[in-house]
C-alpha cells in the first residue's frame, strides 16, 4: 500500500491491484460535527426540492460513441455536495465515464471508481488529468468488478457511494428510437449497451440484475459510515408492452438486504431531451422514460453497535 499520492488508475499490472488502498475519509473542512455536509442554508433550500433539473456543461460527455448512459457532472456534484463534506470518501462501483470523479476532484472529496471496462478507467484517467491538481483529495479509478470493492476499502469509512449502474438488460438490444422524432439518428439499429461481458449486470433480465445489486450492495454496506448515504440513479423502461419497474425492484432488494429508503428524488430531465416524438398517440398512454429518471436515496441504518466503533477522528459526531 502506497501513502503518498495515488495513481490516477489502478489494474492487473499495478501494485494497488486487489489490495486496500490508503486513501484519506476524515472530513478535512471547518464545519460543525453535527453538519451533514459544507453547504449553505440557501444551497440547502435548493437541494430539498424533490425535482432536480440540471444542465450540461462543456466538459461533459455527451457522444455515445465514448459511453451510452452518461449523467451531467452538475447532477454528481449536487449529490456529492449535498451527502459529504470536503475530504471525505466518495465511492461509485459503476463509474463509467468518471463524471462521480470529476465531480470529486472539483469538490475536494476523496473517491475511487471502479469499472470493468479498461476503456472507461483510460477515459477516467483522461478526465482527471485536465482538472484541479491544487487540491489535496485524491480521485482513482480501478480497472475490477465491483464484486472485489471491499478488498480495497476499510469498513466504516466510506462518506457516500454515488453511481448510475447498468439499467439491468435495458441498452442490451437493437434501439428502434420509437420515442424520438428523428428515428434515423445514429442510434437507430445499434446495441449500446456496455460490453457483453458475462459478469456486466447490463446483459441480465430483471430479476437476475436484482440478486446482483443485492449481492454487490451487500458487500458496500459495512464500508458506508452509520447514517451515511447510497444514492442510486435508475430509469424504468418499457419491454413488450409491459413497464418494467426497476426502481421498485431495487428498494425493495436493498431494503432487504439492510438499506433504508430515505428519499426518492425525480431527475426532471425534459430540459435537456431533445426532438421527442409522439410515443403510444392516440390509443396508449405512455410516459417516457428519457423524460425523467430517479434518484433512489438509501443510509446505512445506525445500530445500537455503531456507537461502539472507532472512528479516525474520535470527536467528528455521527448525524
């Protein structure tokens, strides 16, 4: 283990591979122990509003082409504001284009991504390498399954896991584009989904992703800090006629496996959607899901055993 500064990528080739890695957790800002994050009363206000907009900016990644389901980093930076203060440790298990890291490294947290995609982890690296290198957080993204993440983090130190993972079998099939008013795009035909990998949770029906998250967040639980935060981002979908409610199936197998729900956010994405067609007119009403999607909020619940655990920082209260 290394405790200087980190590499901006970790794989099979690395000495960080499958080893727990030394990253700081302990909230290096001024604020109060009793506050949940930096945030003023105003930017507050504007959080507790349950329907988020948000805009893309020039750094974002929109070709689909470099990835198929991207999130703005205005979106990660308002939950990375809103669950953590500067310094803590942010984690996404399915990070994609590296918008969680990006958003990070703006906002002085710690994180590490994980993917088991090399092209994305590169992507990653790329990101990182045009962002804030004066600020003392440390951001890496690590080329494994996200099976493997406790192998890398210390149970109990983790801040926030943030991501958008695979929307079970939703991109894994030839795009017809009956949504969108211009249906001979780019898209029309393709397969967007992330790689056929048979470990990659974008290939499995419903119920098959379902066990997998439980089995994935079940290894994340004792890594979250009592009361900290898991933010989920998932749409539902339509599948033959049949609206396939995959935020449902989700809360409820997180909650078994001993999450609490404490919020469900709608992502209003209207703003940014462009040239919808007319979808089921005139005889079946159908409401699109490129329109909005959730934003599922979860905490590692506190026990009456949480009270007796070491913490880095021994005076930092638990909210």
């Amino acid at each position: 283990m290394l405790e200087l500064a980190l590499p901006r990528v970790v794989n099979e080739t690395n000495e960080l591979y499958r080893t727990r890695v030394t990253i700081n957790h302990v909230k290096t800002c001024a604020c109060e122990p009793s506050h949940l994050n930096c945030m003023t009363a105003k930017e507050w206000l504007k959080s507790q509003i349950g329907v988020w907009q948000f805009f893309y900016e020039a750094r974002d990644i929109r070709d689909k082409e470099l990835h198929p389901a991207t999130f703005p980093i205005s979106l990660s930076k308002r939950i990375i504001q809103l669950f953590t203060h500067e310094g803590e440790l942010v984690i996404d298990p399915f990070v994609g284009s590296g918008t969680t890291l990006v958003a990070a490294q703006d906002l002085n947290r710690n994180a590490i991504g994980f993917d088991l995609q090399e092209k994305y982890v590169r992507l990653c690296e790329q990101r990182l390498a045009h962002g804030n290198l004066f600020n003392q957080a440390q951001q890496i993204a690590i080329l494994d399954d996200a099976r493997n993440i406790p192998v890398y983090v210390e149970p109990n130190t983790v801040s926030l896991i943030w991501t958008s993972p695979p929307y079970a079998n939703l991109l894994n099939r030839a795009r017809k584009n009956k949504s969108r008013r211009d249906r001979k795009n780019g898209q029309l035909g393709k397969v967007e989904q992330y790689s056929q990998d048979p470990r990659d949770l974008g290939i499995m029906p419903l119920d098959e992703y379902t066990q997998a998250m439980g089995d994935i967040f079940t290894g994340l639980l004792p890594l979250l800090r009592p009361k900290a935060h898991c933010v989920i981002n998932v749409p539902d979908m339509w599948w033959e006629n049949e609206r396939i409610t995959i935020h449902l199936a989700l809360i409820q197998e997180l909650r078994r496996r001993g999450y609490e729900l404490r919020n469900t956010i709608i992502w209003d994405r209207t703003n940014i959607v462009n040239k919808i067609g007319i979808f089921g007119w005139p005889s079946n009403y159908i409401t699109m899901g490129t329109t909005f999607e959730y934003l599922l909020d979860f905490w590692r619940p506190p026990m009456p055993s949480d009270n007796h655990l070491e913490y880095a920082n021994p005076h930092e209260k638990l909210l």
